[in-house]
C-alpha cells in the first residue's frame, strides 16, 4: 500500500471500493472475496467460537482513511453500526496528515496478574516473606510458561500490597501480590492468568494465608500507548470560523471534560467510539480496552478526560493521549476469525505494540472530530446527515430510493422515521 489517502472513496460502489482496495494492495483478490462474502464468519466456525451459538451478528466494516502515523500510512479496518465515526475520523486524520501526521510511542507490553491473599496472621510479615522469594517466584512463573521466554518474554517484576490495612482487623485485611510479565504480541489474558495460578500453592505456604483470586487485571499500567498531533490554525478552519476560534472551541470543551465528570464520561465516550472499532476488528478484546482505558481516566481519584488538548507556544492545538492498550496480534480469535485475520492483513503492524500505537491515534483523531463539531456547528448536523441513510432503511427504503428518501430528509430537515415512511410511500406511488 502506497497511500492511505484515497480521495472520493465515500462516494464509489462498493464494487468499485473492493476494485480499488485489491489493485492498491490493501487485501488481496482472495481476502476481498471473503470479505464480501454472503457469509463472512461461517456458522461452525461460530459455533466453535462460544458456547450455545444460534447465528451471528454482523457489523458495518469500514475503512478509516487518510491517516499518517509516525511517517507510515495506515488503512484501517474499523467495525461499528454508528454512522458518523469512521467519516469524522478520516477527516480528521486529513487534516492531522497535511499537518505532518501523529506521532506516536508505546512502554513495553507488560501485562498485570494479581493473586489475593487473606486470612494471614501477620500480613507485614506475609509481605516480607514473598518479598524475599521475588526472583524465586519470578522463575517458577516462567516456568509455568517457558514457551514466551523462548519468544522474548517472561515474567519480570513482581510487587506486594497490604489492602484495608488501616481496618485494625485481620479479617479486612488482604494481601494482593502483582505479577508483571511481558507477553510479546499475545493480549495476555491466559498467559498472566497461568502464570498467577501457578504460584498460588508457593504464595499460600509462604503466607500462611489462603488464596481466592489469582487472575490478570485489566488494567495494564505498565503497557501504555501514546499518540500526539500538533495542528496549525489554518487547518482547523471551517465555514465561518476561523482557525483560532475553532481551536479555542476545542481547548475550552477539553477543558470542560477535564474539570466535569458528567461531560467526561460523554468526551472520552467519544474516544472510545474510535478505539472500540479497530479493537473490535482486530479480533481484540474490546471490554477489556475500554476497562482500562476508564481506570486510567480516574487514576488520581478523579473521572476525567482521557485526552489532554492545548496551545503551544507558536500557537498551533497540540493534542495528546495516553492510554492502557492490552491488544495482540497473535492467539484468542485473532486465529480464529477470518475477518480479524484479513484485518491484521490490512493494517500491516509488524507487532502489538504498533498496533496499540495505530489505535490510539485513532481515537485522539475521533476525539478532535467530536470536539470540532461541538465548538461549531453541533454534533447533530454532520451525525444526522450521515443518520439519514439509515432512517431511510428502517422506513423500507430499498436500492436507488435510500439515497433519494436520504437527500429530502436532509433538505427538509426532518431526519425522522416517520418522516421518512411518508416519502417512501410517496415515492412508491
């Protein structure tokens, strides 16, 4: 793939995008037969997937376009029923790119295992006695997995805690050990819970307690992902407002969020409409990034933004996010589904870590979309513009007659069902 800047891709056929896609190399002839298949996720491949399979259930796969991540060009398949989002993240990864593109880093892939501890009799001295085993501990958790030493992995630190101390009873009191191990390009989730499990029995004689949970968390503060775009005025312009003036909107709705947690939770859901797609395609485990991606926003006791947005020295909007980013590129149904596998094809990382990289810029890219509408025109022009189409389908609109009942919605300003039905019925007459 040359380019992720592909002009007037929104408004081909969808014959015509899957023609474009193969001869760019973006899939190849056969992923795009696949991909546009009458059954993309075969029913015994589904049924293998999850216990009491009755169908599936599909979602609209888009292509977020335009973008430019630390000087390499990314299209990137996103999965999601909302009309507006993968539109408003390429544009503004248009507009990020004619400003030289985000860039982006990431910490190391260090996931989190917890094993509890309760019932000690002395939990200083419980502490003291695991702590003095550490490198022991660490050893026998590699050996529980000796398959990611091999891969460049492997348990590495490992850190004691004392909860409900101050509770004067024992009975409040738990002793919760931290894991941390680098999984490579695996999510986690099984090596950490494996790993945990494994010196359940050690911890227990070392403690003289007994064990009840021994599983990864989900929120990986060791394993960040970090993106940032900086944007001269003039690009930011739109209609009547100026560069300044909509740079100064954005500013001020981030302001709003970081100080409000009823407008962050809407703000940083927003975020999350960019991230949740490309997790979701990638064959990711999308509850798990939005846990953490949440606790990371109120890490120091507060709810608040996920992103920080400001004005630099030169007077340019800088944009910023950081967030726990626990995806892989390998295991779980990554393997398994084939559109996941035809995704990772499209994207092209050469590791999570990448990954991780190229999903945090999008969502600081559906961030500064979501902020840009609101310091404008509203969120509801552009949202129910793009909405129409699907108000048209659900009034019984079919072929030729979506795209006419879409247009009289919009020119009448009446984006509504009911309205839409009127016109079908016109229409059909």
């Amino acid at each position: 793939m040359e380019t992720s800047r592909i002009p007037g891709f929104y408004n081909m056929t969808v014959e015509e995008r899957r023609h474009l896609m193969t001869k760019m190399d973006i899939i190849s002839d056969e992923d795009a037969e696949y991909l546009y298949s009458k059954e993309p996720l075969p029913m015994d491949t589904a049924n293998n997937m999850i216990e009491n399979a009755i169908g599936t259930f599909p979602l609209p796969l888009g292509l977020g376009l335009n973008f430019l991540i630390n000087g390499k060009d990314y299209c990137i398949p996103m999965a999601i029923e909302e009309p507006s989002v993968v539109a408003s993240a390429s544009h503004i990864a248009k507009i990020v790119r004619n400003a030289g593109g985000f860039t982006t880093d990431a910490t190391g892939r260090v996931m989190t295992g917890q094993i509890q501890v309760v019932g000690c009799e002395d939990f200083n001295a419980a502490k003291a006695a695991v702590l003095k085993k550490k490198d022991a501990l660490i050893e026998a958790a590699n050996n529980a997995y000796p398959s990611l030493m091999d891969r460049g992995g492997g348990a590495e630190d490992l850190e004691v805690r004392i909860l409900n101390e101050e509770s004067g009873s024992k009975y409040g009191q738990m002793l919760i050990v931290h894991l941390y191990a680098n999984t490579c390009d695996a999510m986690g989730a099984n090596i950490m819970n494996t790993m945990a499990e494994s010196l359940a029995p050690v911890i227990e004689d070392l403690t003289n307690g007994k064990v009840y949970l021994r599983i990864l968390s989900n929120y990986p503060e060791r394993c960040l992902a970090r993106a940032r775009c900086v944007i001269p005025p003039h690009l930011l312009k739109t209609g009547e407002f100026s560069g300044e003036e909509v740079r100064d909107g954005v500013i001020h709705a981030y302001e709003f969020a970081a100080s409000d947690p009823y407008r962050a939770v809407t703000h940083n859901k927003g975020i999350m409409n960019g991230i949740d797609p490309v997790v979701i395609a990638t064959g990711n485990d999308w509850r798990a990034v939005e846990a953490g991606a949440h606790a990371h926003a109120a890490r120091d006791g507060i709810y608040t933004s996920m992103t920080v947005w400001s004005r630099d020295e030169h007077g340019n909007l800088l944009g910023e996010l950081e967030l726990p980013m626990s995806v892989g590129t390998v295991g779980g149904s990554i393997r398994v589904h084939p559109i996941a596998k035809i995704a990772h094809k499209m994207l092209n990382v050469a590791s999570a870590q990448e990954l991780a990289q190229v999903i945090v810029a999008v969502g600081l890219a559906q961030n500064l979309g979501a902020l840009k509408a609101l310091a404008t025109e509203g969120i509801q022009k552009g949202h129910m513009a793009l909405h129409s189409r699907s108000v048209a389908i659900a009034a019984g609109a079919t072929g030729e007659m979506i795209d006419m009942i879409s247009e009289r919605l919009i020119k009448e300003k009446e984006i509504r069902v009911g309205k839409a039905k009127e016109l079908v019925e016109e229409y059909k007459k």
